[in-house]
C-alpha cells in the first residue's frame, strides 16, 4: 500500500470541496491547494463566513425566499403589489428576476421541482403554502416563472390545475419562452428574462 498523496487535513479538505456541486476532484484539489497558499486570517475569515451564513440565513416564513430576517425585506415591502405573485423555483431564480427589474409583485419559492424519479412529489414543495397564500391574500394574478425543463413544464401543469381547482377565475399567467428549453434563469441575460416576463401568456 502506497503513502497517502496529500497530508490527511488538506485530503479532507478536498474530499469536502469535492462535495460541492459542480466541483469535480481536480477544480476541488486546485481550490485547496489555493487556500493552502493565502494568509491564515484570509481562510479563517472565509471558515467563520460559511459557519456564520449556516447560523443567520433562514427561509422567510412567507414567500420562503433566503432571508436573515423573517419576514424578509421583500415580504415587507409596501410598496410591491401584493395583486400579482409570481411563483419561482427557488432563490437564484428570485435573484435573477429582481435583477432584471420590471416586476413589482410578490414572490413564493417553490424551493425545487416535481420530479418523480428524484423522489420529489407535492407535498415535499411549498405547494399547499402557495394555496394558503392564495386564501389569506388579495391575489389577482399568479405568474408561473418555472424553469422550462421537463421537470419545470410538469411542475407548471400540476400548479396550473391546482390553482385552476382552488381558485377558478383566478387569472393564470407564465413567462414566455424566451428562456430556452433546459435553460435557468440565473444564468440569463437581464434583457431575456425582462422581455420573458413582458410577454407572459396564459397558462
């Protein structure tokens, strides 16, 4: 049996980079070997960020948007029009949609996706806070701004006969796709996604 490559601390550090999403062993390895290099105080700043965002970041108990305070500022914000909710999949895409400017509604974060084969189901998304929030509030339209993978469009068509059910005459609305199919909306373009939300049609 050989001698271990690594020093067992800077492996474990690479075995939990290596868990991040996206992250493969060698860009892990890179990224150890980096903090290996920069200044103790640097690391140890970066270590108590991560403890602290663990400590301080919770979901708003409203629209289950990341927030440190409950409700979040969205949530408190007067002046949005609580008429219009839009309904995304989670955080990044409620970043991307702020980003772009033009929408003034209210946001409620599904916090992921229908899918089956993942084990995902109903009762495992903010599917019934989202009727909830329908029955407490003055909504007059809710705009779908789900991801158009295949997982996005089932999950669309499911929330559009639920709320169909639970709210008829309730006016139904969904970003056009100008978002390509497969696409996330985190990683579109300002123009794309205001001009998406311009055109939205009818569920």
């Amino acid at each position: 049996m050989g001698l271990p490559v690594y020093p067992a601390p800077l492996a474990r550090v690479i075995a939990a980079l290596s868990r991040l999403p996206g992250l493969g062993e060698k860009t892990a390895t890179r990224l150890a070997l980096h903090l290996l290099r920069r200044p103790q105080a640097e690391v140890a700043e970066l270590a108590r960020t991560l403890v602290e965002v663990k400590e301080k970041i919770q979901s708003c108990s409203v629209c289950f948007n990341l927030t440190e305070a409950d409700p979040c500022p969205l949530c408190q914000n007067n002046g949005r029009s609580s008429e219009v909710l839009c309904v995304v999949e989670g955080p990044g895409d409620l970043l991307a949609l702020e980003k772009a400017g033009g929408f003034k509604g209210r946001y409620h974060v599904l916090q992921g996706t229908l899918s089956p084969i993942d084990g995902v189901g109903p009762n495992d998304l903010r599917i019934r806070e989202l009727m909830e929030r329908l029955d407490r509030e003055e909504v007059a339209e809710v705009v779908l701004a789900i991801n158009p993978s295949s997982e996005g469009e089932a999950t669309v068509s499911f929330l559009a006969e639920q709320i169909k059910t639970h709210k008829p005459g309730l006016r139904l609305t969904r970003i056009a796709y100008g978002i390509p199919m497969g696409g996330d909306l985190k990683y579109m373009d300002n123009w794309t996604i205001k001009m998406a939300l311009d055109s939205r049609r009818e569920a």
